[in-house]
C-alpha cells in the first residue's frame, strides 16, 4: 500500500535528492530545452549533427531529451529511465560536438552530467511520485 506523505519522515538526503531533481531539471529546461522548442526553426539551421541523422531527428531528440525527459524527473516517476537520454545528449555535446572545450568553457554541461549521474545512481528519493503508487509501480523500483 502507498505511504501517505503527510506520514512520512524525510531525511536530509530525501530533501537533497528532491533539490537535485528540482534544479536540475528547471536548470536544464531554462538554458537548453525552451530555447530549443521556442526558437524550433533557428535552431534547425545551428544545431550540430554529429551522428548525420539530419537536423530534423537531431534538434528533436535534443528536444526529447531536454524537455520531455526533465518533467518525469521533477515529479520523481522513471527518474533513472528519464536521466539516461539527458545524459547521452550531454556526453555527445561534451565528447562528439565540442571535443575542443577546455573543463571551463564545458563546466555547466559538465555539472549536468554530474547532477543527473548523482539521480541516475541514487534514483529519486523518498519524496516523489513513484513512492506513492501502489506495489511501487508495478515493479519497476529500478526505473525510479
């Protein structure tokens, strides 16, 4: 059966993983998501291909990614499932696209990395959504 939250005891690590996922996310939305949604058809003719799938797929996935993925992990549901394409995205953009970046001029991508790896490993805390469903949402504990 589902713990109400109001009967729940967090911890300083519930907290600190909701303020991960929290500014993470918002972060990540701000500065890379809404301008690549908001800007759709500049962005087609800036963003980089390193795969050659077309600018099309390419600004879409980054889209997926930096959108899409950000709100499961805000509401703590597939948290762990929800990190992986930000993470690739990320590792691409640091890696493939900009291989020239010294640590400083790639340090806010980099911090990404490390805040949604620290979800990834840890997943979501006490303090989300998939804590609440019944029989831990169907079993994927793991994808939280």
């Amino acid at each position: 059966m589902a713990t109400p939250i109001s009967r729940t005891a967090f911890t300083p690590s519930d907290w600190g993983l909701l303020w991960l996922r929290l500014a993470g996310s918002l972060l990540l939305l701000q500065v890379h998501g809404l301008p690549k949604l908001l800007h759709f058809s500049e962005q087609l003719t800036l963003i980089e291909d390193p795969w050659h799938l077309g600018a099309m797929p390419t600004l879409c996935l980054a889209i997926f990614a930096e959108v899409l993925c950000p709100l499961p992990i805000i509401l703590g549901l597939f948290t762990r499932l929800a990190c992986l394409p930000i993470l690739a995205v990320l590792l691409v953009a640091l890696v493939f696209v900009h291989p020239e970046w010294s640590i400083a001029e790639g340090q806010f991508a980099w911090l990404l990395v490390i805040v949604f790896g620290a979800i990834f490993i840890s997943g979501p805390g006490a303090i989300a959504v998939a804590r609440r469903l019944p029989g831990k949402a169907a079993g994927l504990v793991y994808l939280q």
